[in-house]
C-alpha cells in the first residue's frame, strides 16, 4: 500500500532526525531505479550544523519551507 509521496532527483527524505524531540524513522523508502544516496546520522549532522551557525540556519530555513511546502499541498487535496 502506497501511502507516501515519489520523491524526484535532489529532493530529501530523513528530515524527522533534525527536529529535537520527535521520533528519528516517520517511514521507509524504496527506489524504483538506480539511485544515490548521501546519508547523515542526524546527531552528527546536527553537531556539524551546531558549529557552524550560518550552515545550520540556511539548513533549517529551507528545511521549514519545505514542512511548509508539504502542509499547504496536504490542505489543497
């Protein structure tokens, strides 16, 4: 059962490990072609992010706009 979104070239998954507090797996991924992953354990990432502040805000800026993006589609259905 499909329950989740195709995600295309360049697009992210995973994010959930980033906010404090909330549960590291939201769901599972599978590729439907070849494909390359970059992967971060979110503690490390978020210790690099921690120490380099200008990084870390441009991070989760577009990492709102982006939970922001997902709200607005989920209301226009």
């Amino acid at each position: 059962m499909f329950t989740g979104a195709v995600l295309r070239s360049r697009m992210i998954f995973g994010w959930a490990s980033l906010i404090p507090d909330h549960p590291k797996r939201l769901g599972s991924a599978e590729s439907v072609e070849p494909t390359q992953r970059l992967v971060f354990d979110g503690d490390d990432l978020k210790d690099v992010l921690r120490d380099n502040p200008d990084s870390g805000f441009k991070v989760m800026e577009r990492l709102c706009g982006m939970i922001a993006r997902s709200f607005m589609e989920q209301q226009a259905k």
